[in-house]
C-alpha cells in the first residue's frame, strides 16, 4: 500500500491547546506588525533583527565567509564581510517578508511588485505548456513564489509539511494564497504530472541536497560542487519548459520579477552531468542579480565526491 501523502491540513480545537499558545503568539504578532507598520519601516526593522541575530550566530557568520571564499577566491576579506553583513540584514529581513507574503493582503501585496519580464511564462501558459520555474533559494523566496501567483502565475510548490501542526496550518495557507498550491517534496509523479498537465512548478536547484541524484560539477569557483540531478529528471520525464525565475528585492523597495528566458532548447537532459552543469550557470546567473540576498548561510559546498570526507571544506 502506497504511504498516504499529506494534505491540506484542516483546523481543529486540538490547534488551541496550550502547548501550541507560542506559535499563535508569535504569527499573531508578526501579522500585526507587518500590516501596521509602513514598508520602510519594516525594512529597518528586518535588518536590525538580522544584524542583532548576527551576534549570536558565530557559526554561520563562518559558513557565509567560507562560501563566499570557495565561490569568490578574489574576493577580498573587507568585501566579505561586508557581504556577509548585508546577508545578515537580509535574512533577517526574511523573517519580515514571510510575514509580508502570509498576511498582507492582496490590495497591498501588488504595490511592492515590480514586474520586468515573465512573458516567456505567460506564452508558455497560453500554450497550455508546461513549466518548471528554476529559482534559488534567496531570502526573499516567499515573497516570489506569491508575487507570481498574484500576477496570474500560480504554480506548485516542491513542499515539507511542519512538524508543528498549528505551525503547518499558519505555513499551508500563507504558501497557497492566490491560488498556489502545494506538492509533498518526494511527490516527482505528481510534479511531472502537473507539468504535463500544463501547470508550472517551482523548483529550486541550487543547494547541497547530499549524494543521493547528484552530481559533482562547476559552480562559481568551485570545480565539484555537488548538484542535484533534479532539474533533468523533471524536464525528461514531463517534456517541460525550463525557465529560471527571479524576484529579487531592488532599491526602490520593490521586488523584481525576472523570466526571462526559456532555456531547455540547449538543455542536455540525457547527460546528468551536463546538464547540472549547464543548470548551474543559469543559478550563479540569477544569484549574481542580487548576491547578498542569496543563502550563503546554508553549507552549500559541503558535499565532496569522497563521502568520509563531508564537512572539510569548512574544517
């Protein structure tokens, strides 16, 4: 028998027992600020937070500079740090945004977006295409993944419910607003079966996810990078367009959303190792838009071809 995946989690009286009490305190008040204050307040306000957590978090404070290092070996150490400040303001920052895109409304939500170029998107929904958004994991994914869907682009998000359940039922509607949904992480037949029923779905291949459907190819500096196998077993499989997706936060305090191209006319799906390679120009592409807004706190090149030796580039 098939494990039953799960789904839209319903609300029942069991969510307000008071173990859970923290939780509703804690969304309550992020809901509160973020539709009280104006957005240049909560700005300052997310880069404080970052900025004071940065105190703390001495450990990742190590892993930002170490990637940065490995990706940019002419970087300089004043440039670093500066990087990994910004990094620091903007994650906390993202604390900010996902309270933005769970529960602001839409009037409001609309405002901040700032909408470059999706045609290619738009064209292939006009086609009845399908589509597999290539993103990454910027600090600010949450406030993209809405921004497409409120533009008339909803699509499926690749999705690991909470293991906090009055967690999971706050999280499940803030990602399906406007009409996303949600697909459970392990989920590939039905990923490709909503691609090829002409639906889109947001994928993010930029991390370390481990040996298991990788391979080890370029990324920035880094000649083995370990990469996941993900995008091509997805395209072959749906016969789907690829087109990686952006939504960058810019100076005018808007976010930019960029599909600007449909990339899988070149894209070597029968050669894993290729086509990592070929995905992860398109990925060091979009991080370059906005690098400071990327998550250099995650251990993105601790992989290596050798497993014993996990963890040595950030020895």
């Amino acid at each position: 028998m098939s494990k039953k995946r799960p789904g839209k989690p319903e609300f029942s009286l069991s969510l307000l027992h008071p173990k859970y009490w923290g939780v509703w305190f804690g969304f309550g008040l992020l809901a509160l600020t973020v539709n009280l204050l104006p957005y240049r307040m909560l700005l300052k306000l997310g880069h404080a937070i970052g900025a004071f957590g940065m105190r703390f978090g001495k450990k990742r404070v190590f892993i930002a500079k170490r990637n940065l290092e490995l990706a940019f070996p002419d970087m300089s150490e004043e440039h670093i740090d500066k990087m990994v400040l910004e990094n620091f303001k903007n994650t906390g920052m993202a604390l900010i945004e996902t309270g933005i895109t769970w529960f602001w409304p839409t009037w409001r939500f609309k405002r901040i977006l700032d909408e470059k170029d999706v045609a290619v998107v738009r064209k292939h929904a006009e086609n009845g295409k399908g589509v597999l958004l290539c993103g990454v994991h910027a600090l600010n994914l949450e406030i993209t993944a809405r921004a497409f869907a409120v533009i008339g682009l909803s699509g499926y998000g690749v999705y690991r419910p909470h293991s906090n359940p009055a967690y999971e039922f706050i999280q499940y509607r803030g990602r399906t607003r406007n009409g996303n949904r949600l697909v459970y992480r392990t989920d590939l037949k039905k990923m490709i079966r909503v691609m090829r029923q002409g639906e889109r779905l947001f994928y993010l291949p930029d991390q370390d996810y481990g040996h298991n459907k990788s391979v080890f190819v370029p990324f920035f500096a880094v000649e083995e990078a370990c990469t996941t196998t993900g995008t091509s077993i997805l395209a072959y499989a749906s016969k789907c367009a690829i087109v990686p997706v952006s939504g960058f936060r810019i100076s005018q305090g808007k976010y930019e959303l960029i599909a600007d191209q449909s990339i899988e006319g070149n894209y070597p799906q029968h050669d894993e190792k290729a086509a990592a390679a070929y995905m992860n120009k398109f990925v060091e592409e979009i991080i370059l838009r906005a690098p400071e807004q990327w998550m250099w706190l995650h251990k993105r090149f601790k992989s290596l071809p050798d497993e014993t030796q996990t963890n040595a580039r950030y020895q």
